[in-house]
C-alpha cells in the first residue's frame, strides 16, 4: 500500500512540473477567441479588397495544415463501376477511383431513373 501512495505522489510531481506560466508576450492567456470572431478579424473594415486578401491568406493556411504545400499533382483517377443494384425508382453504383496512385476510394453512387421535367421532384 505504501508503494502505491508514494508512486502516487511521484506522478502527481511530474504531472505538475510540466506547468509553468506563459511567455510574457503571449497573448493566448489574456484574449479570448471564438468562432464567431477569429483572431485578426473586424468585419466592420471588409471591402472586397480585403476580404480577396483574407481569403488568400486563410486558403493558404488550410492547405499548408493539411500538408498540401506544395500541392500534389493531379492522377489520372481510373474510375471503375464495378456492380449495381436495381431498387425500383433509382439504381445504386458501387465505384471505386484512386485519389492518389495506389490509395482507393470506394462509395456508392445513387441515380434516379427517371429524370426530367415530368419525372417528379430529383434530389
């Protein structure tokens, strides 16, 4: 029991260690962001000069999060529908295309019979 108090105490001390204050200069811990007004953001400026350059900048910033910087050159896809299934008013297509060579992306597409302007309300 005693070697478990003391490997409890042991971990509460390095858990609490690891916490120091911020950098004087950082302001994550003096200003609060939501959703709604993201840091750099005053909608009462927006001209459509700036919003162009906004959104520049914000598209640039996904891409290079999601680690497509640079961007990766376009495949040829090599769709494939490889069976499809008959339920009355739509048929359903299994397909499968590679996103990038060797990676699959499978799903299924589904397609209406009949389309048109007499045929009803299409999805």
């Amino acid at each position: 029991m005693r070697r478990i108090a003391i490997l409890g105490a042991g971990v509460v001390a390095v858990a609490t260690m690891g916490q120091a204050s911020p950098p004087a200069g950082d302001l994550r811990s003096t200003q609060v962001f939501s959703k709604d007004a993201p840091a750099g953001f005053s909608p009462a400026d927006l001209t459509r000069p700036s919003w162009q350059e906004r959104a520049d900048a914000l598209r640039a910033q996904v891409l290079t999060a999601q680690g497509l910087v640079p961007m990766l050159p376009r495949t040829v896809l090599h769709a494939q529908v490889y069976g499809k299934v008959d339920r009355g008013d739509f048929t359903m297509e299994k397909v499968v295309f590679q996103s990038l060579p060797g990676h699959y992306v499978t799903g299924n597409l589904y397609r209406p019979k009949s389309v048109g302007a007499g045929a009803g309300k299409n999805p």
